[in-house]
C-alpha cells in the first residue's frame, strides 16, 4: 500500500521532482536546463533537496507551452497541476524567507 500524501508542499515537491526526471531524459532539455541555471550535472541530485531549486524546475518547463505539454501528458497530469505546484512551492518558499 502507498502512502497518501496530503501536504501540498509535499504533493508540490513530488510534481518538481518529477519535472527534474523529466528535463534530464532528454539530453537538449537538460542542457538548455543546466546553462540557464548554471548548476552542473554532478550536482543535480543534492540540487533536489533545495525548494528554491525545485522552482526553477518547474520555471523551465512552465515558460515553454509544448514542454509543460509533454510533462503533463508524462506524468498523466493536467498541465493546471503543474502550474499549482510551482505556486504552492513558491508561496511555502516566500513565507519562509524572513
């Protein structure tokens, strides 16, 4: 049986972290993705832990119609939710900073 999850950071998390899977298998998405965030492949995975990191995840495949698309039609979500989850990190993200 799996865990439900009911946070939506948590819910949001998953869906950014799947984005990331999702950007690094395909190996043009992924460089276009590294250039603009300046990170290197090496550090993606500790990257991952890092919410402001998820939302830049998520940033890259939203601003492109076609890629937040094919994410969507991936991870069998509409793309709305893709877009909630970037809010949901985003709001968690601002209340936390003082």
């Amino acid at each position: 049986m799996t865990k439900r999850v009911h946070n939506a950071r948590e819910v949001a998390e998953i869906v950014a972290i799947q984005a990331l899977s999702f950007v690094a298998g395909e190996p043009t998405r992924l460089g276009a993705f590294l250039a603009e965030t300046g990170i290197g492949p090496e550090t993606l995975r500790s990257a991952a832990s890092d919410p402001q990191f998820l939302v830049s995840v998520l940033d890259f495949v939203l601003r492109d119609d076609a890629t937040v698309k094919a994410f969507a039609e991936s991870v069998e979500l509409h793309p709305t939710n893709i877009a909630a989850a970037r809010q949901a990190l985003g709001d968690i993200w601002e209340r936390d900073v003082p």
